[in-house]
C-alpha cells in the first residue's frame, strides 16, 4: 500500500470524512467496539486521503450516507488507509476506494474485521445509482426500512399539538 502512493503523494492527510455528519471516520483501536461488537449493519469505505479517485468519490459516498441517514438498520463509516496502513493491509484492502459491509445477516463472513465486498477500485458516471442498488439489496437482508414520519408543518394554519 505505501509503494501505492507513489512520487509526489503525502500520505496521511487530513481524513477525507472528518467533518461529516453522515460518515463515521473510524480507527483501528475502535473499529471492533464500534462496528464489529454493533448491532446494525455497517458500510465502510476504505480510502486514500491522496488518492484522486478517493477524493472524487467521497462526495458520492458522504451523498449516499445522507440519503440513509434516518434508516437506522445501517451506518456508514470510513477509514483512511494512509494513516492506517498496517490496519487495512492485514483486512486486505488491495485498491482505493474499497467499500465493504459488516454485520449482514445474508453474509456470514461479514462478522469479522475483512467484511464482505460491496465494491472496490475505480468509479464511474454512475457510481451513485449502482451504490444505491448494492446497498439496496444487502439492507433487504435486514428486512423492510424503519417508517419515518414526515416533520409536521409549523406556522399560520397549522394544526396545534398537545
């Protein structure tokens, strides 16, 4: 992974997902109490802070988060390989952006720290839609998304509530 950097890339910059609201930005000392030892189903993406593709992705990803950010089946987390090589080697993080999941009733392997694929390496014009689609059909596995209700209109005409 370091010989991935190549010439010219810094590695450990600042995490592409810090200052998100929808992205937990882990680190390997709480990646077991934070999302093997959870109960609901985890999405990671796996980064580079210099990689290109990364950078172009994460908006992507931070989107996708947003649009499930009341489903409370599943969370979505990332971890910068960078600064955590040692960490994503040992999972066997090969390519940049790599996205797997954990904790999927339909994948058994998803359990342990190497989760299960969702998708890795390059991304395209679609990525958002064909993400949306993969995330789909593993969150089918935990049954049907939580009802949330739609907030209630305040000001003039709108009805009172006790």
């Amino acid at each position: 992974l370091l010989a991935a950097a190549g010439p010219g890339f810094a590695l450990g910059g600042k995490p592409l997902f810090a200052d998100s609201a929808d992205v937990v930005e882990l680190t390997p000392g709480r990646f077991n109490a934070t999302v093997l030892s959870s109960k609901e189903a985890w999405l990671v993406d796996y980064y580079a802070d210099w990689c290109p593709h990364c950078q172009n992705f994460a908006p992507v990803w931070q989107h996708v988060a947003s649009q499930y950010s009341g489903d409370s089946r599943v969370t979505f987390g990332a971890m910068d390989c960078a600064l955590h090589m040692d960490f994503c080697a040992g999972i066997k993080v090969g390519a940049y952006p790599t996205m797997r999941a954990y904790n999927m009733p339909d994948a058994p392997h998803s359990a342990g720290e190497a989760g299960v694929a969702l998708h890795e390496g390059d991304y395209n014009l679609d990525e958002e839609q064909e993400l949306k689609g993969l995330i789909d059909a593993k969150l089918a596995a935990l049954g049907p998304a939580p009802l949330t209700l739609a907030p209630t209109p305040a000001g003039p005409g709108a009805p009172a509530t006790s």
